[in-house]
C-alpha cells in the first residue's frame, strides 16, 4: 500500500511540497491505516499544467490506442480485484462482498467505454447551396477536473476516467478525503496501462477547498465533472460558470419506493431491505421514502422487519456482515438526529433506532439498521436524504396520491415501482420525475446504462452511449467547394 506519495502528477508519484500529510482511519475501528499527501494549490496547478501539456497529443491519438489503454486497464484491475476490494473494505468500511460487487461495476465502466471510444462518430448534414457540405465533428472538451465521493471510491473514478480517457481528454482528479489510497490504487493501475505522463493526475488533499479553487478557478480546465451532496455540486456549478467549464453532476437523491395493492407485499419487502441497506444506506439510490398501500402494508412491514432484524452489523471483513460503519460521526449524528424526530412525531419504531457499541463496535461509527413505521410529512426524514440504515415506511391509499407524494421533493435521481399491472406500470413510470425508474427491479443501473437525475440531483448521465458525450464538443464545419 502506498502511504505519504500518493500525488500522481506529470507521471510520477510524489509527495505534498510542504512534506505535510494527513491520516487515513479505518471508519470500523477508528485506526489508522495510511497517510497520504496533503497536496494544495501549488500542487493542483501543476496537476493542471501537465493534464494541459498532455492533451494535444493524447486527443491524436486514434480511438483504437485510447480504447487498447482502456482495456490494459481493465485487465490490470481484474488481476487485482480481490486486493481492490479488501483495501475499499478496509478504507471505506462497506462488507468484502459488496466491495468486490463495486469492483466489478468499476471494471464495466472501463470496458464499456474502451468500446465507445470507437463509437464518436460525427454526420454530414445535406446543404441548400449546391456547393455546400457540412458536416458535424465532436471532439473532446479538453482537460477535465473530476471531484470523487467516498461512499464509492472506486467506480466513480472508472464512471468519469474511463469516458473521459475514451474521448480524448485528459484528468486532473480529487478523491474524497476519507478514501484517497482507493484512489492511487486505481491510478497504478492507469499508470500500468501506459498512459502517457501527464494524461492523468492524481490529487489528494484534506483541504478540499484549496485544491477545488484552483480546479475551478483555472482557464484550462474545460470540464468539470463532480458527485457529492447537492449543497456542494451547487456552490462548484456556480463557481464554474465563472470560465464556462462544461459541467456534469450526480448529486443528492431522495428515491421514492411505490409498493401498489397488487403487488407480493413479501416480494417488494425482499427488494426494499436489499437496496435500502445497499452500502449500509449510504448511496444516492438509496429509497428513503417507502410508500406502501394500506392494503398490503401490514405484510409488507412485517416481512421487512424480520429481515432487517438478522442483518449483522460489524467490521466488513467479518463473516456474514452486511451493515459496515457509517462514514464519520457527523454521519450518525444526523441520522440519529432524523429517527429521534420522527419518533417524536409519532413514528413507530420497530426495530433498530440506536448507535451500536456491543461487540468491539464501539471504537467505529455503527448504526442499527432501523425501520420506521407512520412516517408523515412533519418528519425531517420525510424531506431529508438519509444517508443511513433506515427505511422510513409511509402509508398510501390511491394512485394518484402516491405519485404526488413521491414527486413531492427538489431530488429527483432514483425510483422504484412495484406492481403486477402493466399498465400502472407505464403511467406511474411516466409520471415519476426522476432520471431512474425501476420497475419490479431494484438495481435498473449499469455501465450500458445513463445514470444520472433531474431537479436538485443534478445535471447531465454517466455511463451508456450518452456518458461519452459529455466530454465532447459539437463542431460545425461548412465547406464551400472552389
């Protein structure tokens, strides 16, 4: 594991100018694990320059050398999976199996893209003048500053990486602070792979606003491409349009989960406990809001308990965990602070609702996962994004009521349907305002697919034919024969 020298600038590993280095803690037990640099301005605009130097030449390359790269990495990454998975386990906290599932989603990212590298294809546009031909090009945007997240800290890279690589741009990117070594174990990877020096750069920080100034703030960089909290992909956007940066966002969510009266209530309570608890709740599809019809709600609650209720909670590579550690204790405070309101308000608490510190968990940040039942709209879960191991389950009695309440947020990134009726199927589907509907499914994503939401979730898909496009710009050329 490389600890101190995780800066990858111009090629090369380094440390921060100023030698200073900050701490990487594992989130179960609280120990530390690593120390990467602390890199600032200084650092990050040198990161700009070489990512700037190394365009002109890496945009020549033809789409077959970007896509080779592409899949040397891909290839390099699924070598290491189990290595990727045990340090994301380590740093991050998620259960082993659910690391080595984002390992496997951040390889698709690399080979769906190494494929759509081939695909950028431009068009001819018949003229009204006889002697007239235009023709649309796209080309690649130029360097992009990439800002990462921790709840997925190795897929988001391959989500942004791989489809900037593709189009011919290069990178200057920031991990999240609390899983910066995932980070540089992903770029050895890229730097294995034979990327020229200066394609991609690598900077970590615990001074995330020293670095975003300067990515932000600088001329060359074109592009900028960000997930995180809605809060802060607000204040990056506006700062953004300062030099005109191209921008894509995939930012906070509030998924509703719409349980109809002909669905199996048993069915739709497996579905709901799997992604509910996905990642220990901390993923931006996550269903906050499980509206259920009165009809089949006492079936469905019941199921949903007992299931919650043998999810085993601990260090990820302990056997059978399923709830790993929460991020920090901001985290747990917030939502221990949501569940104590709603109980407060009438919220019936049926299993879960307390901090865990039994068995060896008291050094790390451990959640029980939680249901609540009677969930109203005076409740701050009701308008708040999680983040966290509780389902918040709130009684409907029609249709048409369901889809208003569900609609009724500034989010608008994941959803889930389920209902036997087709029809229902359709109408609730298109009425849904969100960028992802799952019907009867609860894991409608993958690297094929547009990922990416409406409203306050954002701006812009990653992932499918349209990620690439995001890194390309549209050229017109008209020619006049002479």
């Amino acid at each position: 594991m490389r600890t101190g020298e995780t800066l990858f600038i111009d090629g090369k590993w380094q440390g921060a100018d100023d030698g200073l280095a900050f701490d990487v803690t594992d989130p179960a037990t609280g120990r530390v694990i690593g120390a990467a640099a602390d890199a600032g301005a200084a650092e990050t605009d040198r990161a700009i320059a070489a990512a700037s130097e190394a365009f002109e030449p890496w945009r020549k390359e033809t789409a077959y050398r970007r896509a080779e790269v592409l899949w040397k990495a891909h290839a390099l990454m699924a070598e290491r999976a189990e290595d990727l998975a045990a340090l994301m386990t380590l740093e991050q906290g998620k259960p082993l199996k659910a690391a080595r599932n984002e390992v496997r989603y951040a390889l698709g990212f690399l080979a769906w893209f190494a494929e759509e590298a081939k695909r950028v294809y431009g068009s001819s546009i018949p003229s009204a003048r006889a002697d007239q031909r235009l023709t649309v090009l796209r080309q690649p945007v130029g360097v992009v500053a990439a800002i990462t997240p921790w709840n997925y800290p190795i897929s988001m890279i391959t989500r942004k990486v791989g489809p900037a690589l593709a189009a011919g741009c290069t990178v200057v990117l920031k991990p999240a602070e609390q899983t910066p070594l995932c980070a540089v174990a992903v770029f050895e990877i890229l730097a294995e792979a034979g990327l020229p020096a200066g394609v991609v750069n690598l900077v970590t920080t615990s001074r995330p606003e020293a670095v975003g100034d300067r990515l932000l703030d600088a001329r060359e960089v074109r592009k900028l491409t960000f997930t995180g909290s809605t809060e802060v992909g607000k204040l990056l956007g506006a700062r953004a349009a300062a030099t005109m940066k191209r921008v894509s966002m995939e930012l906070g969510g509030h998924a509703p989960m719409l349980v109809f009266p002909d669905a199996d209530p048993v069915h739709a309570a497996k579905g709901a406990a799997l992604v509910k608890f996905l990642n220990t709740g901390q993923a931006c599809i996550s269903p906050n809001r499980i509206f259920v019809h009165r009809s089949v709600i006492e079936a469905f609650t019941a199921e949903l308990v007992a299931r919650v209720g043998k999810l085993a909670a601990g260090p990820g590579d302990r056997a059978g965990v399923s709830i790993g550690p929460l991020v920090d204790e901001a985290a747990v405070a917030k939502v221990s602070g949501q569940v104590e309101d709603a109980v407060a308000k009438g919220a019936r608490l049926l299993v879960g609702g307390h901090r865990l510190t039994e068995d060896g968990l008291d050094a790390g940040t451990f959640y029980a996962p939680t249901v609540l039942a009677d969930v109203d709209e005076t409740m701050r879960i009701y308008r708040e994004e999680t983040f966290g191991p509780v389902a918040a389950v709130i009684p409907f009695d029609d249709e048409d009521e369901a889809i208003r309440r569900a609609n009724d947020t500034e989010y608008g990134l994941a959803s889930y349907v389920y209902t036997t009726d087709l029809g229902r199927a359709q109408r609730v589907s298109e009425a849904l305002r969100f960028g992802i509907v799952g019907v009867n499914d609860i894991d409608p994503t993958g690297a094929a697919a547009p990922f990416g939401g409406v409203g306050a979730s954002g701006l812009g898909r990653e992932g499918g034919a349209q990620g690439i496009d995001e890194y390309l710009d549209v050229k017109l050329v008209g020619t006049v024969a002479r």
